[in-house]
C-alpha cells in the first residue's frame, strides 16, 4: 500500500538542499525550490484505475465546473492501473510494486521553455532511479533504462480546460520498482529497479524522491526562464541550459548508432549517428552521406 503526503515529500527537498549546493549558491537553491514549490502540494491516492491521465483529466474538468482554479502541481498516484498506454497506444504494464502517477501543470510557460519539460522529466526520473543506487542513464527523449531495459517511460499530454480554455499539461510516468515479471513481449527489454538492489524498496519512499526530483527540475525550468528573460549571468544568452545540461550528465545517446523513427517499432525511418543536442532538447544526429538532420519528435532505438 502505498502512503503518502505533501509533507514527507517536503522532508526530502530540504534533505536535498545540500546536495543542490554542489551545482549553485544556496540562495540560488532556495529560489529553484521556491519556484518547483506547488509541485506535489497535493498528492491523491488511488488503489486501482483505468489511466492516472484520464484521472487527472476528470480531476481538471470537476474543478472548472465547480468554478475553481486548478492549483497547479497536483499528483495522481495508482497502485495499479488496469488500462496503462505509452505512446501510439502501447500497453503498459502497471501491476502493484510500481510508481504510476501523473503530474499535471498549469502550463505558463512560453513555448522555448515548455518543449524542455519532457527533458526535465527524463532528467528527475534518471535522479530518482540513481539516488537509490540503480545505476540508470537516459535514452532520448526521455525513457530511463539500466543496462539497455527500459524502468522508466514518460507520456506527456496536454489538455485545455472546457471552461477556461486554459492548457494543461499531464505528466504521465511509469516507473517499475519492485515489479520484476513481464509480459512475454516485453520480459527481454523492460526490467525493475529491484533486479539491481538486495531488497524490496519502500514505494511511498520512492514516489517520495520522485515528486522531490520534479519539484526541483521543473523549478530549475523555471529559474532558467527567469534567468534568460532577465538576461541575469545563470541562463544567459550562450550558456547551456541547466536542464539540457544535466539531462547530458546523465543521457548516454551522444555518440551512439541508432535507428530513427516518429514511430520506430511499427515505422522505422533511418540510421544515424546521434551527435549532439539541440538548444529546443531536439536531437542532432548524423546520416551516412555526412547531413545532419534534427528532429524534436519521434523516438530512437540503440544499434550499438
């Protein structure tokens, strides 16, 4: 069973602030935290559901119907959902011992920042995993694997409310834990952060450093669209974005062969050379006659 509250995820972001002060000034620290503060301010438990989307999208439309604003940062936590699907409509295995939550944000960001938050999922996703000593990378755009078998997958949709017309955007993140059986089709390519650790982890401690970990990432968005508006020295112009900086730390795309697709398992397009990351989180990647083409949609699979 899996119990959690706004307070205990809180505990952790203020544990964490030392750990943040390896890469700023703790006033800097601070103001990310500040900005990152709604999400997780309000976490709703579920035991079983269809999709935590379709949970979160009934949630927005309840609340404009009751002429509410809807607070941003809100979480939808299942312990298992019975109608999970990644992209084009896969099947995603969600049984007890995982993480299936979705976050959903008022989104108020321009459109320069907002295309970075899929990265930034990736990113707190990656943290997550790594923090309980999983040793996880990240494969573009934001799938999280450990050894090549997928642990973590993202699904970003958005949504404009039926009243205000105001947009959404609903983070969906699966993350297997202690789940380590899967269905034949996907038993060679998916694996749970248990296969890598000695005992079962406590879920609600994991869904605890998850919601912590996009606290900060999504507050770091935030800081760096501050930051490039006001022209201040931390997310000026020709300086790398924090978030496509640390989403680099922790990708191990750059420099591999890879198969290219808007679709690539039911239409694969091209090979390519990864080589590079684009200021939009787009990847660069490099075709056998030496072009570089870059795309900011589709997925990839490793060649090598």
């Amino acid at each position: 069973m899996i119990s959690l509250s706004a307070s205990r995820v809180q505990q952790i972001v203020t544990a964490e602030h030392g750990l943040r002060t390896q890469t700023f000034p703790l006033d800097i620290v601070r103001k990310i935290y500040r900005f990152g503060a709604p999400v997780g301010h309000s976490i709703e438990m579920h035991g079983e559901a269809p999709r935590c989307m379709d949970l979160a999208r009934q949630d927005i439309i309840n609340s404009e119907q009751r002429n509410n604003s809807f607070h941003s940062g809100k979480v939808h936590i299942a312990e298992r959902l019975t109608g999970g699907k990644g992209r084009f409509k896969r099947r995603w295995h969600a049984p007890e011992g995982g993480i299936w939550l979705v976050l959903v944000l008022v989104n108020t960001m321009l459109n320069k920042y907002a295309r970075l938050l899929p990265l930034a999922a990736g990113v707190a996703c990656c943290e997550s995993v790594r923090h309980f000593g999983v040793p996880a990378h990240i494969k573009w755009v934001n799938d999280v694997h450990v050894e090549g078998k997928k642990i973590a997958g993202i699904l970003m949709e958005t949504m404009l409310g039926p009243t205000t017309k105001e947009e959404y955007v609903l983070m969906g993140i699966g993350l297997n834990v202690n789940n380590t059986i899967f269905p034949e089709e996907i038993a060679r390519s998916a694996a749970g952060m248990r296969e890598y650790l000695p005992e079962n982890l406590q879920l609600s401690q994991v869904a605890a450093v998850l919601i912590a970990k996009l606290a900060w990432n999504f507050g770091l968005l935030c800081y760096q669209e501050q930051t490039e508006m006001s022209e201040m020295p931390c997310g000026g112009r020709g300086v790398m974005s924090p978030v496509i900086q640390a989403w680099t730390s922790m990708s191990d795309t750059i420099g591999r062969r890879v198969r290219y697709g808007f679709n690539v398992v039911s239409e694969p397009q091209y090979l390519a050379d990864a080589v590079g990351l684009a200021d939009s989180g787009a990847l660069i990647m490099r075709l056998p006659d030496g072009r570089e083409i870059i795309e900011a949609g589709g997925e990839i699979v490793y060649l090598d």
